[in-house]
C-alpha cells in the first residue's frame, strides 16, 4: 500500500515538472531556453529539468547552442525545424561576418 502511495505521489510530482518545463518554455520572452535557465525559472532540479526535455515529444532540441556552449531548447509548435536551422545559419553568418 505504501509503495503506491509513493509511486502515485512520484507520478503526480513528474507531472507537475514537466508542467512547469512547459510553461517555462511557453514563456514569450524567449525563443529558447537552456536546461539551467528553466531549472532556475522553475525551482527544479536541473536533472529533472532535463529528463523531461529529453523525453516530451512536444519539445525540440535546437541545433544551435547558447553563447555558453549550452544545449538550447523550445517548443515545437513554437519553432520548425526549418526555422531552427535558418536561426542557427543567420547566426554563424552573423558570427562570421561581424554583424550583430
């Protein structure tokens, strides 16, 4: 009996996570977000941040990287595909170029 308790209290805590990743990457002002960012933004571990980045389908891994060299992230209905690889070459264009 306990261990049901705790296993639906884990479910009902892993939900209420990735409810908040969503949310954090809902958030208009920005494009993208790293792990850490939305880990601060939402009080969450940042290992728990990143098993449900890595896991919902509803959320896209981005082919750029931050100025830091972290892993980015957003929305799918956000961004396309397309749109996140144009955002990545304008942005080596950019690096490349000077242009900021």
């Amino acid at each position: 009996m306990k261990y049901q308790k705790a296993k639906t209290s884990s479910n009902r805590s892993s939900e209420e996570v990735k409810a908040k990743v969503i949310k954090a990457l809902e958030d208009n002002r920005w494009d993208y977000r790293t792990a850490e960012g939305i880990s601060k933004a939402v009080s969450v571990r940042v290992d728990l941040v990143k098993g449900v980045l890595n896991s919902d389908k509803r959320i896209r891994h981005s082919v750029m990287k931050s100025k830091s060299g972290k892993d980015l992230y957003t929305l799918k209905r956000r961004r396309s595909a397309l749109r996140d690889f144009y955002t990545a070459f304008r942005a080596m264009n950019a690096e490349k170029l000077g242009d900021s």
